[in-house]
C-alpha cells in the first residue's frame, strides 16, 4: 500500500475540506482519509504540502491519431502503419504527463486506435469511437467512415459495437478542417440520424453528434443524441442560442463538449483561420458562446479536440478548465467536475475513474499549487498515478 497527500483535494464533485490522504493498493484506491490522519503502518506516502490533489483528468474529445502540428489531420491518410502507430503512441504520453488519465478518441482513422486496445504501458484509459460516421465526402471522410441511408447507417453502427467501440461518433454537420463542408448545412436527415441513434441505444452505446450549424443542432437535439459536440450554433449570421434550444438540451439531458481548451498565444494554422472567417466566426466569439451554454443550464465536458493543432495539443484539459472557470463563467467546482466525474460517467467511465473514492481506479494527479486561488496550478503537474503506477514527468 501506498498513500499520495496534499492539503488541497478535489473529489471529483467537491473541495474536500483539510485535504486529503489517498491510500493506493494495486490499481485501486482503497481508501481516503483526511489529510491529517495518519498513514497505516508500512505504507509509504508521497507529500505534496503546496499541491492539490484531484483525480486524474479526463479529455472527452481528442484526436490520438493527430500529431498537434499544422497539418495534424490532413497528414495522417499520408502516414504508413509504422508512422501512424508512433504518432498515437507520443500522443498518449504526452496525454499522461499532463495529468490525463482519460480520454474518448473520436476520430479514429480506419480502425486504427481501436486496434490498440489492450495494449499495456504508459498510456492512457482509452474509450474509442472508430471512424466517425460521416456522410460521402463529408467532413473527415478520410478516415474511412463515410455512409449513408438508414439501413446502411445501421449496419455502420452495428459494425462499431462488434469491433468494441464505446462510443458512436456521427458528423451531423460540415467541419472546419474538411474543405469543401458546409459548417451550417446538415450532412444527414433527422430519420438517419434517429436510425444511429436507435441503432446505437440498441446496443447499449451512447451517441455524440460533431454539429456547428444551428439546423445540425436542432436535428441532432431531435433525434436524440447524448452528447452534442462543438455546439456551435452557427448561421449564416453568426452564432444564435435560442431560450428554446436551451431549455431542449436541459430537459435531453445532452451533454456538451465545446472544445474549449485553447492554447494561450497561439493561432490556428492560417488555413484554418480561413475556413472560420467564412462563416463569421472566431475563438473570441466561441467562449462567450460557451458562456450562454452554461447559462442555459447545459451539462458542459471539458473536452479539447486534442491534437487538431498546434493551439489543440495533446494534454490541455488543464486550460479547458482554465477557459470555463474563466471567460465561460462557470464556477470552479463545476468546471472541474466537468473534467473528471462527468466526463467520467459521458465516456461510460462512472464507475471506475474520474473520483477521489474508493474501488475506483487509482487515477490522480497532484497539481503543483492551490488550484482555488490559481486555476492555472492544474497545468503543472507533480504527481501522475494511471492506474495505480506513477507516470515519469
């Protein structure tokens, strides 16, 4: 047995007053005392004295296979097994070391995250989505899942659950990386989309919706979707949130992912910058945006799009908490529950990690600093444990 202990503890839902001592066995959390208690004979602990202790985070949307460079996707249909295969493998390091324990691939390119499952070493828990279902030629088609039609859109669906996936992703809407999507304009009617999600909760697996456009929204709120990413509610006047669509995503009880989480300092590819100036809208007008969201009473993941680019690397769940503690309004025990029990329960995680309790997985990170007075404490970590073995930082 051994225990990790810092003055500062977050549960996963609350602030633990004194702190926290965290006793580890194996993989497993197996016990959490107060910070003051003492340790059990023979068990050696590591002491944080200016730290935070939390569970180790969780990045609800990322890109393993995207190397966080300007061409992040573009490149990957040009990358040989060998190259592809490395890419992932530094992604999830560089995932660990940030102090994410968690995360949900959403854009897997022709099997390839999924075809990793299993595989031990310092890499984190990985829930997959395969290739997202898009329509042809639709946003990220090169991944490999373009379908369409209701019995085929099934049949899609169908072959995600055999091949393990745990989630279903589906491209409701154009993306900004696709040249040649509409980001406003809907890529499936609303009885394709309810046939995966049918499909989809026949098979005891949730369903996300990529959708920017307003009508993409609506349509995915319709067919009933459990998570809606992005969410950006783009027309061709900019962004609308209707009282309506707020009240809607409330009573679904859809869970939203605004990859928020940006790099401080650094602009997307110029390419990029383009494609949003196009339909009127920058990363200024988005946090506000988010901010509305929360307001509305939307249930918000802190999820980041990892990978996508150099203002997306791997790792940065640290400043999508920053950005909804911060611009987004949200307060900071929400915003933090946003990166570790919720997202934990909206990856089918809930009950193995993403809380300081126990029979959990021993999951934590220890941030160097007091995370209530400074937020940014979170992107400096002391301590990784990834279920139950400490990451090398």
């Amino acid at each position: 047995m051994r225990g990790y202990r810092a003055p500062r503890a977050f549960d996963g839902e609350r602030f633990l007053p004194g702190g926290a001592l965290v006793l580890v066995e194996g993989r497993t959390i197996v016990g959490v005392e107060p910070a003051t208690a003492p340790a059990p004979d023979g068990c050696a602990v590591t002491d944080v004295p200016g730290g935070t202790l939390l569970p180790g985070l969780i990045d609800t949307h990322v890109h393993l296979c995207a190397d966080g460079g300007p061409r992040a996707l573009e490149q990957v249909p040009e990358l040989d097994p060998a190259e592809l295969d490395a890419v992932i493998t530094a992604a999830e390091r560089a995932t660990l070391r940030a102090g994410v324990t968690a995360v949900r691939d959403l854009g897997d390119h022709h099997w390839t995250v999924l075809g990793r499952a299993g595989r031990d070493g310092e890499r984190p828990t990985v829930v997959a989505a395969g290739p997202p279902l898009t329509s042809p030629g639709g946003h990220c088609w090169s991944m490999g899942g373009e379908t369409s039609g209701v019995e085929a859109l099934r049949r899609a669906v169908r072959e995600r659950a055999e091949r393990g996936a745990g989630v279903v992703k589906v491209m409701a809407s154009g993306g900004v990386l696709t040249p040649g999507t509409d980001l406003t304009a809907c890529q499936f009617s609303l009885e394709e989309l309810r046939a995966v999600v049918d499909e989809a909760h026949r098979l005891g697996l949730p369903v996300t919706a990529h959708a920017h456009g307003l009508a993409a929204v609506e349509r995915s709120v319709a067919a009933g979707v459990d998570g809606i990413e992005h969410c950006s509610c783009l027309t061709g006047s900019g962004i609308h949130l209707s009282a309506e669509l707020g009240a809607a995503l409330v009573a679904a009880r859809i869970d939203v992912c605004p990859t928020v989480g940006f790099l401080p300092g650094v602009d997307p590819p110029p390419h990029v910058q383009a494609r949003m100036a196009a339909v009127g809208v920058t990363i200024d007008q988005h946090l506000p945006h988010v901010a509305a969201l929360h307001r509305a009473g939307a249930s918000l993941l802190a999820g980041t799009d990892g990978g996508i680019g150099p203002a997306k690397r791997h790792g940065q769940v640290a400043y999508a908490v920053a950005d909804l503690a911060g611009p987004c309004g949200v307060p900071l025990e929400e915003a933090l529950t946003a990166a570790t029990a919720r997202s934990a329960r909206a990856c089918g995680l809930g009950d193995r990690t993403g809380r300081l309790a126990a029979g959990y997985d021993a999951d934590l990170l220890v941030a160097d600093g007091d995370v209530t007075a400074d937020v940014t404490a979170l992107q400096r970590p002391r301590v990784v444990v990834s279920r139950g073995r400490e990451v090398p930082l």
